[in-house]
C-alpha cells in the first residue's frame, strides 16, 4: 500500500511539471527546395503561459539553424489555450548533400509582475518549462 501511494505522489507531482504540450513531435523532410510545417502548443494550465520561439544549432552536426523560419517568435496562451508554430526550412543552392540538424526550442518566460519584495518572490518561485525538439532535414539533389 505504502509503494503504491509513493508511486501516486511521484506520478502526480510529474505531471503537476508537464504542462506544456506540443505536438507532432517530429520534423525529418527534405528541406532541398524547402520545407514546412505547424506544431501546434497547447496550455494545459489554469493560468497564462507566454513562451519565446527560436532555433539554436546542435553542437557537433551540421546546422540548418540559420535556415529556419519561425512564427510566432512570441506566444501568450490563456488557459487551456493552444495556437500553432509554423516552420519553413530551404537549403540555400549549393548546399553539399546530407543531413542537417538544428533545435526547435519553445522557452517559457515569466509574465510582468507588480514589484514585490523578496519574501513574496520566494513564496511564489516556480519551475518554468523549455522544450528542445531536433529538426532534421536532408539534402538530396537526385
């Protein structure tokens, strides 16, 4: 009994930090003469969440990061909320054939507050959510 409440609190308290959902969780096209695609974020909270959009490179493969378009570079989800990321990724000419990576990354940040005093931040201190999804794109000129 006492492992099974221990496996109930350990599984609530995972979700209670997954509240950010995202979805399709892939992005493997042929980016030769460009590709798209939307994911769609979605807010699962009872409470706003604003969120910045941007690529990073993957250190140690070849990077499409400067390739990539992005919109929204912003988002602000009311509760329950979802709006949809669009992409588009084209191989400049010329691009030697082969695999290119970069991260799609989705970063929560926090939303304006009145001014508050130290012992009011600590009491409302909270554990704000970043998601990497690897985008990879082939290069294929036959």
């Amino acid at each position: 009994m006492k492992k099974l409440l221990l496996l109930m609190i350990f599984f609530l308290n995972t979700l209670s930090y997954a509240y950010i959902n995202l979805y399709p969780l892939k992005f493997e096209k042929d980016i030769t003469n460009g590709a798209a695609q939307q994911f769609v974020l979605y807010n699962r909270t009872t409470k706003e969440r604003k969120y910045r959009v941007y690529v990073e490179k993957v250190e140690g493969k070849r990077s499409m990061a400067e390739w990539v378009e992005v919109y929204p570079k912003s988002i602000l989800l009311e509760a329950l909320e979802e709006d949809v990321i669009k992409i588009f990724v084209k191989a400049p000419e010329g691009t030697p054939e082969g695999e290119y990576q970069a991260n799609l990354v989705i970063k929560e940040v926090a939303l304006p507050v009145i001014k508050q005093d130290k012992e009011e931040r600590k009491k409302k201190a909270r554990i704000m959510t970043m998601v990497k999804l690897r985008l990879k794109g082939k290069v294929n000129y036959e």
